[in-house]
C-alpha cells in the first residue's frame, strides 16, 4: 500500500547504512523504494564538502541520514570533529537535497535539552544542550532547517538493536557474571529500538502530505535506566537464561555515582503526540522493542 501511495521506482540514497538505525533502515525500506547506500568508505563525514557531489550524482527522491557521531563522552575531547559529522554534513545534504528538490529525513536526540522540565519535551521547546554531543546534534537540527527545503527531522532517545554492544547485552553479561549492579535510576526516557525509528520514518515517507519540521519518535511509556536494566533481566531469566544478579540485585544508584566527561540529561522524555496524531499511529510501548532486542540478543549468545 505504502509503495503505491509513493509510486514505483522511488529512490531512496541512505547515509549512515551501517548503525543500529541505519542497519534497521535497511530492512525496512526495500519494500517501499529502491535503496542506494552511502557507507563510510564512500561518504566520510569527517571531510564534508564531498557529500553533496554524491546526492547530485545518485539525484536520489529522498535522502536519508542515519550517519551521526555518537560517542557522547569522547565529543567532549573531540568538539571539531563531532560537529562536523553532527552539524556541518547534515547540513550540506539538506542543502544538496533542496537543490536536486528532493526530501531529506534526518535524525536526532533527546540530548538537545537540558532535562530540566518537569514534563515530556515537545517539538517546540528551547533547546538547551549540555554536552557538545547535543549542542552538535542541535547545530544539525539548525542546518537542516535552513537548507529550506522538504524535510524530517526525528528526534529520538535511548535507541538500542541486535548486535554490537547495546545496553540489553551488557546488562545482561553483567548479570551473568556479578552478584549485584548498581544502575542510574534518575534519568528517565524511553528505550526505543532501532527498528521502530525504521518502520515509523516508512510510515512518514508514505504520507505525502506531512509537513516539515521535527518530530520526536520514540517508544510510549518512561522508565529509568535502572528499570530497564530490570526489565531486561528479569525477561532473560524468564527465558532460561541464568543469572547471578537478578532484578533485586540492580541497586538504584544516582546519576553523580557514574561521573561523565559529558552531562545528560535527568529528563529524556518527548511527548510523540505529534507525530502519532500527523501520521494516525499509536507507538508501541518500551517494553515491546526491549522484548525484541533481546529475544534477538539471547539468539545471538545462544547461535
Ligand atoms: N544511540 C542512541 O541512543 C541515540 C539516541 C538519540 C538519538 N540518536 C540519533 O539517532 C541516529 C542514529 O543513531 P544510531 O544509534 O544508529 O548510531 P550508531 O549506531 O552509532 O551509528 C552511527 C553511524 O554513523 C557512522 N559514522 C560515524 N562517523 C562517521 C563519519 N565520519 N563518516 C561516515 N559515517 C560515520 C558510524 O559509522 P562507524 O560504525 O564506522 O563508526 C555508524 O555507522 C543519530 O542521528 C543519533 O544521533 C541515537
């Protein structure tokens, strides 16, 4: 249905293939398009400048980038470097997209605000950074804005996907190998996975008429870290899975027992009523895409 609602032979030029979101891009897009990937070895966006001869030369229906630099602790030795990759890149393939009029969908983070409000964030409130990670990501954000062109900018939290070293995974060896952990429980969000970001920016792709502008995307419902750790546990237990730590033994620690060279922020929660009430969707709730990363993440240990 989606494929019709944007014709045959849509051409989609996706930066960034290889990440959690990139990797779920992947998946998700050959049912609605033709799909070109840009990896590192073809698009470093460390050297920008390069980036739009590649949009011009694909002359791609939408552009998509899921490339970003986000080792949060390390941009803060790394300022140049992070915006670059976070700022400068994304904004030179707005612009390059603009150009050829093609769409650009571009994604971003909760780590835009400082977490001081007492409520979910939305779309419209000041950003406030506190690290160079999100003062980069919100450059980027900028970028895109003023390239003036048809756009998407998705903000979302706490992303996890099989593979690689995602939080479920760590928490889980944790578990396996120590008598108890001690867990952040005073930054609250919601884990959203990878693959959900894939399907609803589908979803957005398919619906013509929605305007540009942010939108924030993750799972509904709120935890803390702690209780992510928790959950996760205690769904591998209940898998068969043997532990040392069991949901008990995850102590709930502050955020200042974990010194950072980067500040987060305490409140990560984006209200999505946006999004759900532009494209007519209801977001799963956390726990759903946890259970799926980690059914993924035991098959993986088990395989
Ligand atoms: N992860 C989260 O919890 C989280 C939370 C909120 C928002 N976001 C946002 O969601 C988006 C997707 O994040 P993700 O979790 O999929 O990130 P990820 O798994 O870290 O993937 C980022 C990708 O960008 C690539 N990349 C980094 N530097 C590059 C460069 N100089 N040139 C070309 N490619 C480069 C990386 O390549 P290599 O693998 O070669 O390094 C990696 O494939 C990003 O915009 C991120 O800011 C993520």
């Amino acid at each position: 249905m989606l494929a019709s609602a944007l014709g045959d032979g849509m051409k989609v030029l996706l930066f960034g293939p290889d990440g959690q979101v990139g990797r779920a891009l992947r998946a998700a897009l050959p049912a609605i398009s033709d799909v070109v990937v840009a990896g590192r070895d073809r698009a470093d966006f460390a050297t920008p400048g390069a980036l739009a001869a590649i949009v011009a030369a694909e002359r791609p229906d939408v552009v998509i980038n899921a490339a970003a630099y986000t080792a949060v602790d390390k941009a803060e030795t790394e300022p140049e470097l992070a915006s670059r990759v976070n700022a400068e890149a994304p904004a030179e393939l707005a612009e390059a997209a603009t150009e050829i009029g093609a769409r650009f969908v571009h994604y971003s983070t909760d780590y835009v605000f400082d977490g001081t409000k007492p409520a979910p964030y939305e779309e419209a409130d000041a950003t406030a950074p506190l690290s160079v990670y999100g003062r980069t990501k919100r450059d980027g954000e900028r970028g895109v804005e003023q390239a003036g062109g048809n756009y998407l900018v998705f903000r979302t939290s706490w992303v996890h996907a099989p593979g690689g070293n995602n939080f479920i995974a760590k928490m889980l060896k944790l578990a396996a190998e120590r008598d108890e952990l001690r867990v952040i429980d005073d930054q609250i969000g919601a884990p959203t996975s990878a693959s959900l970001i894939a399907e609803v920016t589908v979803e957005a792709l398919g619906a013509s008429a929605l305007p540009s502008g942010v939108y924030h995307l993750t799972a509904s419902g709120e935890t803390t870290w702690n209780g992510y750790a928790r959950f996760a546990i205690g769904e591998a237990m209940r898998r068969g899975l043997v532990m040392r730590a069991t949901p008990e033994h995850v102590l709930p620690v502050p955020t200042s027992a974990f010194p950072t060279p980067a500040r987060r922020p305490l409140n990560s929660r984006l209200s999505t009523g946006k999004l759900q009430a532009a494209l007519g969707i209801e977001m799963p709730d956390w726990r759903q895409g946890v259970l799926a990363t980690l059914e993924a993440t035991i098959g993986e240990r088990v395989g």
